[in-house]
C-alpha cells in the first residue's frame, strides 16, 4: 500500500462515502426493526427528517432520502469518474485505523478535559434509560448523522460564513467554526426528552470531544470521523 496515497484518496467521495454507507445501512435496518417497538432515533437523524418534513410536507420524508443518497451517490460518481475505482484494500485500512481512533478517543478527550476543568469524575449525565438494541441503534446513528449536521454542515458552513461573509482567513474561519461548533454540538445532548441531564463536566468533554472530531473530519474525511464516532459510542455503551 503505497502510504502517501493512501492518505490521500481515503478522504475522497469514493473512499469515505462508500465506507460510511454501510454504517447507514445498518443504522436504518435497526431504526425500522426497532422504531415499531419504542419510536426512537438519532437526535441529528430526528432534527433533520423534520426538518424536510417542514419544508416537504407529507412528501418530506421522500425528499431527505433523495438529497441524502442523491448527493452522496453524485459526488461519488464523479469521483470515480475523474480518479478510477477504489482500491478494496484501502477500506481494510480505513476501517483499522477507525478502531484504534475509537479505541483511544475516550481517553484523549478525557485527558483534555482534565486539564481544562481539573473534573472529580468524567461520568456522562445519565438521560432515559434506553433498551441495549436501542442504544446501538443510536450509537450507529450518531456516526452518521451526528457527523453530518455538525461537522459538514455546520462546521462546514460556519467555517464557510467566516471566509465568504466575514472574509476571514481560512485558518481563523476554521478555528471559529470548530469552536463554536463544538459548544453547538455538546448542548444538542441535553436537549429534547432523551436528552442527558447537564453537568459542567459532561459539556466540556463533550465539547473537546467536538473539537476532536471536526479536527478528524478535516484531516481524515467524513467516512472515517463517522465510523470512529460510532465505534466509539458503541465500546461506550457495551462498557468496554
């Protein structure tokens, strides 16, 4: 495997899409099996669908799965239009080097936190108990839509504000989006009826953890971020 391009092409369309979508296809062969039991979803997952639904009525549904797929089987296309077909083994790597970041994320976010706010404890707030299924579920979803609203578009678009509406440089927009994206993304987990209940603690580590992850989406790409949140919050909730 030649390392420099490696590193290079698993962050494209052809690469990092299509290793996340097996991530989304699992997640909604669970929601479907799952939500005629207990009606739940994703927060993002949840917060985007209405968001379509909003604006596409009774119709809304079907157009976020066509923006969704569409886009991403566009863009893909493209890419492997202009640069050829993906190597198979490159996915091999892509989903190694997923673990062991999920592997380390936990303490490195905690180690961080540590050193900003000294914690007794790091323990997350407890939300609605949720069945194991259920919280697989969740957890797969995150790495999905959670990366999705807030690391491209959020991130993606406050970094984007900042040069094209403030006209930031590139590096300062960036840092803003992320900051500010971080804060965006720790709050959405106490918000709603299955959100967690806030503690000072729990909101900090999981702003480093956004700070974390839109820094992995930037330089690894949006397949590997997703997968890496997921497994993450996986090991998390099987308790390894």
């Amino acid at each position: 495997m030649p390392e420099a391009r490696y590193w290079t092409v698993t962050r494209s369309p052809r690469y990092s899409l299509l290793f996340a979508l097996p991530l989304l296809l699992a997640y909604e062969t669970l929601a479907r099996i799952i939500s005629g039991q207990e009606g739940i979803r994703n927060g993002a997952d949840v917060l985007l669908r209405s968001l379509f639904l909003l604006l596409g009525g009774r119709h809304g549904l079907t157009l976020f799965a066509v923006v969704l797929l569409g886009t991403g089987a566009v863009l893909v296309a493209r890419d492997w239009h202009r640069n050829g077909a993906p190597v198979g083994r490159y996915f091999l790597g892509m989903a190694l080097e997923s673990t062991v970041y999920a592997v380390l994320f936990g303490g490195v976010a905690s180690i961080l936190t540590a050193m900003l706010i000294h914690p007794r404890s790091l323990a997350l707030g407890q939300g609605v108990a949720l069945s194991l299924p259920t919280q697989l579920m969740v957890s797969l979803g995150a790495g999905v839509y959670e990366e999705l609203l807030f690391r491209v578009i959020l991130v993606g678009g406050l970094a984007r504000l900042g040069t094209a509406g403030f006209g930031w440089r590139p590096w300062y927009a960036g840092l803003f989006a992320t900051l500010v994206g971080a804060l965006i993304f720790s709050a959405f987990h106490y918000i709603g009826p299955l959100g967690d209940q806030f503690t000072v603690n729990s909101f900090v580590f999981r702003a480093v953890a956004g700070v974390l992850l839109s820094g992995l989406y930037l330089i690894r790409g949006f397949g590997i971020t997703a997968w890496t949140h997921a497994l993450y919050d996986v090991l998390l909730t099987v308790g390894i």
